[in-house]
C-alpha cells in the first residue's frame, strides 16, 4: 500500500499542523490551585516475632482544591529604540564607525545609530541643502573652523547647559575654549590630527641621512636623495591638489590665530605675517625637482602609492593615515620612521599644527536627548581610548593614554604650547576661497601668475566673504 501523499492530503496534513501549533500557542493556560493537607492513616507494622499490630500516623499530602483558567501571557517585548542619523564623509572609515556606535548600542538599548556616509565632493551642500528644508541628520562630522558659518545660518545645537551636567569636564580646558563659538559650547571633538613626514628607513640609510627638525636639513635631505639614489625625494601631491603641501608652509609662516582673525573678517590675506614667503616657498619647492611629476603633480592616493612601494624616500602627510601607511610598508617589506614638520625656525617652532575633527548636533533635531547622549558618548573617556587603540587617533579627552609607538610619536607634537585647535588655511573655511587660492596655487608654481598678483585675487574672494 502505497504511503505517498497527495499535494492536496500534503497540504491539508500541513495546514492541520500548523493550525495546531498555532491554537496551541493561543490556548489559554489551566492552572491546577492545590494546598497540602494532613490526613491520619493506619499502617500494619511487625513489633516483635509473631505479633502484628496497627499504629496511626500523621501525614502530608498535596491535593487539587481547584482548577483554573488563565490566559498565556504574550512575550515580553524589545524596548523601542530612538534612531539617531549620523552623517560624515569618510569612505575609509565606515566599518569604524559601524564598530564605534555598536559599542554605543550596548550600551544603551533605546538608541540606533544609523549611519550615512555622503561622498566629500557634495558633503556640505547636500547637508546644508536638506537642513535648510527642516530635514536632516541629527549628528554630523564637521571640520572645526566651519562649525562657525553652521551656527550663523542657526543650524547647530547648543550644548552648553548639557555639557555643565559634567560630561563637559572630561575635554581638555584649552580644547574646549578654543572650539567654542561666542563663548558657547556647540561642537565637541571626535578627534585631533596633525601632520608629520614619513620615511623610509632603508632609504635615509643608503644616503646616509638621520632625521631632521630643520627646513634647511629637509631641503639637503631632499637634495642628497635626488643626486645620490634613484628613488624619489619627497611623495606628496602638486599643486592642484597639493593642500597638505600648502598648509604645510601657512604653519611654517603664518600664525594659527592670526588665521583665525582672518576668518573672523578682523585682518586681510595681503596683511597676514608670512604670507608673501609662503608663496616664494611654495614657488621654490614645485619647480625644484623633488616632487613627483614637478609641480602639476599628482593627487595623493598615487603620491602615497610612490612610498608605499618603497620607491619615495618621505611623504608628507597626516595622523589620519597611519593604518595606511603601516599597511603598505608591511606588504613591502621596509621600516618607516616619523618626524614632526621641519621648521624654519627650529628655536621658535610653529605653534598651529593640529587639526579638530569635531561633531556638531543639529538644532531642529527632533530626538534632542537621544542626540546628546550620542554627543555624550564620544567625548567619554573610554570611547576616546578605545579610539585611539583601534583608529590610531589623537584625542582631546583627559586621561586619554596611549599604547602604540607611532600614535605616541603625534601625540607628543601636542605637548606643550606647539598646539592650535583650528586648521590653517583658507580652502577650509569657504569653497569660494579655497577656489580662489588652489587657482592661484597652481598658477604660481608655473610661473603664470606674479606672486603678488595671486595674493591679491585671494585677498579679492576673502572681501566678498566678509560682505556676506
């Protein structure tokens, strides 16, 4: 006899089961109330050889008094959790976002991050656009020095109230005041970064070359690299794109608060202290030869690649780029070294060489106190310790200390007096400005443009941002 079933006998089997799972789960529960009771029982015990007696005893027994019927109690539910939207512009840094705000989510079950990542090309526009609207994300990564136009068009929250609750003291004092607007908290720091030179270890060797502090020991350096081996002196990117270059010799020149007075509209480009050599500077060192591809130059991801593959003696270039930097002289086989930003002035070294990666809340959000907490979260200081294990960052937490050699080696540029929380230079501040320079940047290192001249058309785009 055959035991196959039919599609229709297979269905209605399944359908049967399933109902039956289903009414099981919903059937409403019979509980049995029982009490003990104690009940005297007569038992047939032998006392001597022959002689049988009965004796009583007392005992317990549990019986069913009655029986109930009560409904099964539905699982309890998750707490709800409040989205918080958490916008940068960071490519690279996704999965250590993805890692950062996991942590957070354990921590604090009614919270989701929810990450979005907006290419740097249109990273302001798009957010000032959607903002502008009544819409947009809650929290949001922001270069230091742009927070200010964000607080005039009365987009970012203020803190300060929140922040005297306590969590505030955990930022360092002279962090805190120079990142404040018109003396009011609203941005705290995700991280600090600075610049360094990286190089090859091998390579200074085979030239015979030590580290150095001095411009005029990075210029011999330069130059014995380029006449007495073949590999490149200097990776780094031309004048286009050249930006870590130009910010590089506003340090060796202008002063970070004199930048600032720029920003605020209180001094003129063309007034600024230094800021005519920097431009011979910057004339000399594209035409000089120790730059890949002169002063055209080329960006920085093919400029890195040069030091990656262990064919370019240095690179100039940020804190940011540790990981990557250790990964590429790993897969090649060399040792690297860094050393802090040659100076003119090794007696008097420049004072603005850091950089705040900082984080602003958006005023309209409509989850003011599940935002904070976030904001809360980054500045504690075993968020920004786990960060510096795990990112390579440098922080401005207190009692923030560091494990790994290099990440030690930045942080030691931030001793002292040496560091000014704003980012020198111009392109940073407005797109119009920043055009206006990066064009001439260009222009002067193919000696199309007078020096003077290009000065001039900055000082020009820095009138018509003041006006506004």
């Amino acid at each position: 006899m055959s035991t196959q079933l039919s599609r229709r006998q297979l269905l209605r089997y399944v359908g049967l089961s399933a109902s039956a799972v289903f009414l099981g789960a919903c059937q409403p529960k019979i509980v049995e109330v029982t009490k003990i009771v104690k009940e005297v029982v007569k038992e047939t015990v032998q006392v001597e050889k022959e002689k049988v007696v009965e004796k009583e005893k007392v005992v317990e027994k549990t019986v069913v008094v009655e029986k109930v019927v009560k409904e099964t109690a539905a699982p309890a539910k998750a707490p709800e959790r409040i989205v918080v939207n958490f916008a940068h512009c960071w490519s690279f840094a996704v999965q250590d976002f993805e890692l950062l705000f996991k942590r957070l989510e354990d921590q604090n079950p009614n919270i989701k991050v929810q990450l979005e990542m907006i290419p740097p090309a249109t990273y302001a526009d798009t957010l000032k656009t959607r903002y502008m609207g009544g819409e947009g994300p809650d929290v949001i990564f922001l270069w230091m020095p742009t927070v200010k136009e964000w607080n005039k068009l009365g987009l970012v929250m203020d803190v300060t109230e929140s922040m005297k609750e306590g969590w505030g003291d955990w930022i360092r004092e002279d962090a805190r005041k120079s990142m404040a607007v018109d003396g009011r908290d609203v941005m705290i720091p995700l991280r600090v970064t600075t610049l360094g030179i990286y190089y090859n270890q091998k390579i200074f060797e085979e030239a015979g070359l030590q580290p150095f502090t001095s411009y005029d020991d990075f210029k011999l350096a330069c130059q014995t690299i380029k006449s007495k081996t073949k590999y490149v002196p200097l990776a780094t990117a031309g004048a286009t794109q050249g930006w870590i270059f130009q910010l590089w010799l506003r340090i060796q020149n202008v002063s970070g608060m004199d930048e600032q007075k720029l920003y605020d509209c209180q001094v003129g480009y063309a007034d600024l202290p230094g800021v005519k050599q920097t431009w011979q500077m910057w004339k000399e060192l594209m035409n000089s030869g120790w730059i890949p591809e002169g002063y055209f130059g080329m960006d920085y991801e093919p400029a890195r690649a040069l030091f990656f593959q262990g064919r370019a003696a240095m690179s100039l270039d940020g804190s940011w780029m540790l990981k990557d930097y250790r990964k590429g002289a790993e897969m090649s086989g060399f040792k690297y070294g860094i050393m802090p930003l040659p100076q003119i002035n090794p007696k008097t070294p420049a004072k603005d060489v850091f950089n705040v990666d900082a984080i602003m809340a958006f005023k309209g959000t409509k989850h003011p106190k599940e935002t904070i907490e976030v904001l809360k979260f980054i500045s504690t200081p075993d968020t920004q310790k786990y960060m510096a294990e795990t990112w390579l960052n440098i922080s401005l937490t207190k009692g923030v200390s560091y494990t790994d050699p290099d990440v030690k080696i930045f942080a030691s540029f931030l001793e002292g007096d040496k560091a000014w929380y704003g980012v020198t230079g111009a392109w940073s501040t407005t797109p119009e400005i920043g055009a206006a320079e990066s064009k001439n940047w260009e222009g002067v290192a193919a000696g199309k443009v007078p020096i003077e001249e290009a000065i001039k058309q900055v000082q020009d785009a820095m009138n018509q941002y003041c006006k506004k």
